[in-house]
C-alpha cells in the first residue's frame, strides 16, 4: 500500500451523552479527533503507511492522542513534543429540527505555537523505495495561527519535492478567521495543491469561487442544481491549475437526517480522470454522527485515487466511506476498505450480517 502523510490538529473531543444540550450535561463522553488526525486513521484501516505530523503536550492527556492514533495503527514518530495545552472541543448533537453546536477552546494550543523546523519534513515525506506517496492538509490548519501557516507551506514544499501528490480539503471554519484572512492565506497556497476538496461555503469563503447554481441557497433546495456544482468544480480547476476538484453535496433535510453524495472533475494517481464532472449515487444517511464526515470522504478519496481504475470508482469508494461514518459516534472512521466496498456496491439496505 501507499505511504500518506497528514499534517493538523488532534484534540480532545468532549461531547455531551447522547442528545442531551451543554446545559443539562453533567459529565462529558471524551474522545480525540481532528481533520487530518481523522484521515490518517481512515487510512490506516484501509491498509496505507498513514504517518500524523503534529505537536503535543508531554503530559499524560498528550499522551493519550498520542495512544489513540497508534492504537488504530498511525505512525506518530513525527508527532513532536512539547507545549502546555491540548486543544479542547465540545459538542451538543443535534436531533431533527435543533442542529449540532460546537465550541472550540483551543487557543494556544501546542500545535498553533509549533515552529516548522521543530519537524524533520524531509525525513517525514522519505521511504526506503523513495518519497511519500500523498500529503493531505485541510484549511483548518493554518487559520491556526502564524506558526502553523508557516509549517504547512514548508510542508508541501517538502512533499512536492518528494514528488508527493498534495490535497486539501478547504474546510472554512469562521470561528478561525475571516473571509478575508482565508483567501489571503488559501488562495497563495493552491500552487502546492493537486487535488481540491471542498462544498460550495468552502469554495467561497476561503478561496473566493462562487458560480451561479452552487451556492448557499442551492445547498439549502429540494433538488441540487448538478450542473451549478459541475461549473463550481470546473471554475476551482481552471483558476487553480487542479489535477481533479471533488465537491461534497449535503441536502439537510434536519439534523438527523442527510442525503449525501458527491462530485468529481479530472482524476490523480491510478484512477483514470473524468474529462467531466460526475456525480456519485446518492444515500439517504440517518445520522449518528456527522462529525468527521468530511473528512472520511477526503481518506476515501485518497485511496480510491491511489487505487482503483477510474475517477468514478475512486468517487464511489468515497462517498460510500463517508456514508458509513456518519453511522458511528466519534470523529474516527472505524471501517474497512472491505466494508465499504460492499456498501459501494450493494443495495445500502443494512441488514443484518450473519
């Protein structure tokens, strides 16, 4: 299998039992999650050398996201070392009409005070056949701060210089920064970029690509203009040189329930590119937890473009992963490359296996 490097934040997640609200919890189920931290672990499970860059506390709650990735089989030997906080997030989960809440308390956390040559970027991206096969990042991390913005730059130069494959998942965060602070950060950074994840909000807010038919108010319609989505991902290629632009479609029906599928233009490693945008099938998903999902469908659009035939298939594998996320409680995509290949090409009908 591949060697795929990941770069971000993992934090300690403290959600409140079941469907309760933040004020009438009394205690706090925990957990460790974060975007590229959620990748790395759907990559591991589907058989790939998933290797997390990222910084931690010596303390024992550092030490306990350190475990957790190595217990699902991540390679944390470039996890530095070092700071005072883990950065801390709480969740209230939504039920039918009353959405899902999120507050943040990571300011000043190890990884936002990270200096890039605290990592040895050559020695992450090196293997004995040669370099790392992919680096993927998301948006979340350099609206982390200076320091971090700093390190992923110096992070795709070192992946592009191991002749890596490099996506982000744009994933605008507005309680981060601003509009305007992430298109002057997102926007320099796409050079380094050859596979671009995104949705409409993201395409906008954090790189200033809008087209009629994909925005809010398309997201929010009974039925999705499809050809609105296909000239979105046609617009981030033309404009940023991508090798394939994938956009994922949420209809939100009500917070429990979600249809979900995707788009894909153009195509990278093995998978045979789509000259034009195509559009994935299409799951009704009752929701467990939504938390994550974006991020499964970024892990499985990196295997299915390291290993299948076709864009299509790769797109398919996907959606299909991501689909099967939002089923599970916690950040973490806990399924097989075989679990998700059968849902990919079966009827989606959850029977019971026996």
């Amino acid at each position: 299998m591949s060697t795929v490097v990941t770069f971000g934040e993992i934090m300690l997640r403290l959600s409140t039992p079941g469907f309760t609200r933040f004020a009438q919890a009394q205690s706090f189920d925990a957990t460790f999650g974060g975007g590229e931290a959620n990748v790395a672990v759907s990559l591991a499970h589907f058989g790939h050398d998933a290797r997390f860059v990222c910084k931690l506390p010596a303390h024992e709650i550092g030490q306990a996201a350190v475990n957790r990735l190595r217990q699902y089989g991540v390679d944390t030997r470039f996890v530095v070392r070092g700071g005072e906080r883990v950065g801390i997030y709480f969740l209230e989960t939504g039920a039918s009409q009353r959405p899902s809440k999120v507050i943040y308390d990571r300011a000043h956390s190890a990884v936002s005070e990270m200096d890039p040559d605290e990592v040895d970027w050559d020695a992450a991206f090196a293997t004995e056949s040669g370099g790392a096969d992919w680096f993927h990042w998301t948006g979340i991390t350099p609206a982390l701060g200076p320091k971090p913005k700093a390190a992923v730059e110096r992070a795709c130069r070192a992946a592009k210089a191991a002749g890596a494959t490099v996506s982000c998942d744009l994933n605008f965060r507005s309680k981060l920064w601003t509009t305007e602070e992430a298109q002057a950060t997102m926007r320099p950074l796409m050079e380094f970029v050859d596979v671009c994840i995104a949705n409409e909000e993201d395409a906008d807010r954090s790189l200033g690509v809008t087209t009629e038919g994909s925005g809010a108010e398309a997201a929010a319609a009974a039925e999705l203009d499809e050809a609105g989505y296909a000239r979105l991902a046609e617009r981030l290629r033309d404009d940023f040189g991508f090798d394939a632009v994938a956009i994922t479609l949420r209809e939100s029906h009500s917070a429990s329930d979600n249809g979900w599928s995707a788009m894909l233009l153009g195509g990278a490693g093995s998978a045979r590119p789509v000259a034009e945008a195509v559009r994935s099938r299409v799951y009704d998903v009752r929701l467990v937890d939504r938390v994550g999902g974006g991020d499964s469908f970024a892990a499985g659009l990196i295997h299915g473009l390291l290993t299948k035939d076709s864009a299509e298939d790769a797109l398919g594998f996907a959606v299909a992963a991501s689909a099967l996320k939002q089923t599970i409680p916690g950040d973490l995509n806990l399924t097989s490359a075989r679990e998700v290949e059968a849902l990919a090409h079966g009827s989606g009908s959850g029977r019971v296996e026996r």
